[in-house]
C-alpha cells in the first residue's frame, strides 16, 4: 500500500509519469513512480492504472503478465552493465539477464531486495521496491549519477509504458 507519509505526500506533480511507449509516443493509461534513495538503498514506487474491464494477468513471466521493471546503469565506466529488476503483481520479482549482464552481477542485483505489490482494484495495482545500493554495485558517495529507466507492462491493450521510451 502507498503510504503518502512515506512517498513526499504522493503528490501527482512530484511523480515521474511514465506514459510514453518504446517509441515514446502518448499512451492513454499512465503509470506514476516515485523515486527516494538513503545511503543504504533506492526506493521506487509505482502507481499503475489500468484498464478495469480486462483482468490483470498476475503470472510472472516478462511480457506475458503485467509487471515493473527498473533498469540501472552505473554512469562513468563504459563496461558497466544493464542491471535489471522485474516485479509483478502477486509479489514475486526477478533479476533479468536481458540486457546481457554478466550472470554474477544479475545474481547480485537480486541480493536483499525487497518487493510488494498490491491490486488495488480493477483499474489500479501498486508495487514498491527496496533496492541495495551494494546489490547495484553501486556507492551513493561515490556514484553520484546513475542511468535508469522505469518501466510498466500492462496486458490490457499490449501496452509497454516507460518513463523514456527507448527506441
């Protein structure tokens, strides 16, 4: 559950609106996020509406289900990789090889995160992340900028919703 005490307020215009597609054009069902960060991890939430007459497809498999993804890049070294973090409704998540990472930093990008999810009805599902900055990889005194993108897979309508769409 979205807790304004814990997200800014959970105020519309401090959110990031994802509702662009690959090609980042409009799409008509946005999805909000919020980001925050401490020196031990990064916390995203993500507020996703829905087209409340087709159900949520709650398995988890990457884009047959609905689900969230974030994708971080260290900025800086050219050979840092593309780390991967997909969630779905019911609860589970998982660590994505997608973008070719190699299998020890994909395994570590999984270890002591922490992912909720809720339905909120049939035309909202919410999910929030605690995120490692060591499970990244990742020093926040060091690492002052980090590439990343946010993502949603909504089923109903065979939508891809990004913050940027990625081409």
């Amino acid at each position: 559950t979205l807790n304004a005490a814990e997200w800014d307020g959970l105020a519309q215009n401090k959110a990031m609106v994802l509702a662009q597609d690959p090609e980042g054009e409009k799409v008509a069902l946005r999805s909000l996020a919020y980001l925050a960060y401490d020196d031990q991890a990064l916390y995203v939430a993500f507020d996703n509406q829905v087209d409340p007459a087709k159900p949520l497809r709650l398995g988890g498999k990457w884009g047959q289900d609905d689900a969230v993804e974030v994708a971080v890049r260290q900025t800086g070294a050219k050979d840092a990789p593309i780390l991967i973090l997909r969630g779905y409704p019911k609860g589970s998540f998982e660590s994505s090889a997608e973008a070719e990472a190699p299998a020890a930093a994909v395994k570590r990008a999984a270890s002591g995160v922490q992912y909720q999810a809720r339905v909120a009805g049939p035309d909202r599902w919410t999910a929030e992340w605690r995120i490692p900055w060591a499970s990244l990889g990742l020093d926040p005194a060091k690492d002052k900028r980090i590439a990343m993108n946010l993502s949603v897979r909504k089923t109903a309508g065979d939508l891809w919703v990004l913050w940027q769409g990625t081409g």
